[in-house]
C-alpha cells in the first residue's frame, strides 16, 4: 500500500487556481517552473486551436455528444469564458483546419483538467 503524506496545501484551492488559470495550482504550490511550462502548454494549444478556426464547444440540444466535448473545452477554465464570451470566438466551420484547431482546442482543455487532478494530488501529499 502506498502511504499518505501529511496535506502540504489546501487542495481545494490549488485545484481551483489550477482550473481557472493553467498552472497557477502548481504556481500556488510552490512549483514555478512547472507552472509557467504548464501555462505556456496549454495556452499554446488553446491559441493554436483558434488560429487554425476549430470548435469550442457549446451544448446542442440535438447533439448529445457535445455535452462531454463542451465540459472538455471548459476545462480551459477562465480562457473559456473569455474565449466564448467576452471575445465572443466561434469556429469557421468552412475552414479547411476546422478539425485539427478543434482537437487543439478540446485537448487545451482536457491537458488542463489533468493540471487539476495532479494539483489535487500534489497539495493532499500523494505525490511529490
């Protein structure tokens, strides 16, 4: 069995700040250098997502798959809300890079969901 450290930070709040801002869970945990790679990886796909015009997902109610794919693009935390609703952005549909920028767009998300769980693990001493 592997054993439990004692709790190093709140983990509530590191995975709060890790999904709202990519890397600032790891930046709040003391690990900078991590974060600031972390936060250049995700926002770089997140911006070559909208340079090749891909989806950033909304729910439609005709599409039940588009649930999952719009909780992945959330993962973006704050950049979503500014991407959809402050810079109101929106796929091209017709452009020919319409899928790849999607895939960067929904895997931007999905990295940073992963930033989360491993801020979690870190602040509650699983990992070190």
């Amino acid at each position: 069995m592997e054993e439990q450290r004692a709790p190093v930070a709140n983990p509530q709040l590191a995975a709060a700040l890790a999904w709202l801002i990519p890397g600032a869970g790891h930046f709040y945990l003391k690990r900078r250098a991590s974060a600031v790679v972390f936060f250049l990886v995700v926002f770089a796909a997140a911006a070559i997502g909208c340079a090749l015009h891909g989806n950033l997902w909304r729910v439609v109610r005709t599409e039940p798959l588009s649930i999952p794919a719009t909780l992945a693009s959330m993962g973006l935390g704050l950049g979503y809300f500014v991407l959809r609703f402050v810079a109101d952005y929106q796929g091209d549909l017709l452009a020919r890079t319409y899928e790849y920028g999607s895939a960067f767009l929904l895997t931007a998300g999905l990295m940073n969901l992963l930033l989360v769980i491993d801020a979690w693990d870190i602040a509650v001493g699983r990992k070190e």
